[in-house]
C-alpha cells in the first residue's frame, strides 16, 4: 500500500503565502474593500471629485443577464445612489485590448437594468462606468480618462445624455 500524504493545513498554507504582496488589483481584496460602504463611497468621491450621495444598493460581483441569447455580464461593484446615480467599478489587472468595447457594453447593459418596461427614458439616471487599470489603455500616461459623448462638428457641443465611462491608470504620471 503507497504511502499517504498529510495535507497542509490552512495555517500552514497560510504562513507560506505572502500576505504582503496583495494589493487592490487582487479580485477578493477590492471585493472586500468594496463591500464597505464608507471605502466605496469614498473612493468614489476621490475618482470623481464630488460629493456621492447615500447607497440605495451596493453589490460586488452583480450579474446582468437580459435573457438567453444575449451575452450577460459581472460587474465587480454596482452601486446605485439615493440620487438614481449607477456606477460600476471594475478592476482591471491587465489590458486585454477590449477594454473600450467592453466599457460600452457595461453601459448599455446598466441602461437596460436601469430601465423598466413602460417607463420613460427621462427616468434613466446618470451612469458611470468607472474602470481601475494596471496597465495604460490609452498610453498617454495619464491618471485619469474621462469619454462623455460630444459632437464631432460642434467640439464644445456635449450630448449630456448623464453616461460616463472613466479609466483610472494608477501608475500614469499626468494630472
């Protein structure tokens, strides 16, 4: 008969990991972190530069499924306002070169969820899309990159249809 191995213990496995190296950027430490509503909230009052009212409704890992054949999503943490204000925050370890394809979707997909059948489009709220990034999307170096929807014929004419997507590089030197 082989010998049997003793498995490690969590406290074994626990003193070899190298608690030091998490960061934010680890899925389960910024789901944690998040789920406090006072971290969340003022972290989001750093990224955007204003004053963020009471939660309605806080959930990390949310999923948003319109049915069967369309694609559903997990937003890392959906947030609702008492102002009707939805963000979604995501952390993003690494670039997979569909980062602005995919910040469209999650909009389009929180417009759907924000929406409910028989109501009006003036009941949407304003939405952001916030993305967290460890690498520069955009390479221009910058901290901060904030799309709201302009017309290309009248550059200082905004949509002012409430979405924005931000893109937050922690590691860009500009503003």
């Amino acid at each position: 008969m082989g010998k049997m191995t003793k498995q490690e213990s969590y406290e074994e496995r626990s003193k070899k990991f190298n608690w030091d190296s998490l960061t934010l950027a680890n899925s389960y430490v910024f789901a944690t972190a998040m789920k406090n509503k006072e971290i969340c909230k003022g972290m989001l009052e750093r990224f955007l530069n204003q004053k963020i009212s009471n939660f309605n409704y806080l959930e990390v890992e949310k999923t948003l499924d319109k049915g069967p054949l369309s694609k559903s999503v997990r937003l890392d943490v959906y947030v609702e306002s008492t102002e009707d204000v939805v963000f979604d925050i995501e952390m993003q370890a690494q670039d997979t070169k569909e980062l602005k394809k995919r910040a469209r979707y999650h909009r389009s997909m929180i417009d759907m969820e924000s929406l409910e059948k028989g109501r009006n489009y003036r009941s949407l709220g304003d939405s952001y899309v916030i993305f967290v990034c460890q690498e520069d999307v955009f390479k221009q170096d910058q901290c901060r990159y904030t799309f709201q929807s302009t017309c290309e014929e009248v550059t200082n004419l905004k949509l002012e249809d409430g979405t924005y997507i931000l893109f937050f590089y922690t590691k860009g030197s500009k503003d």
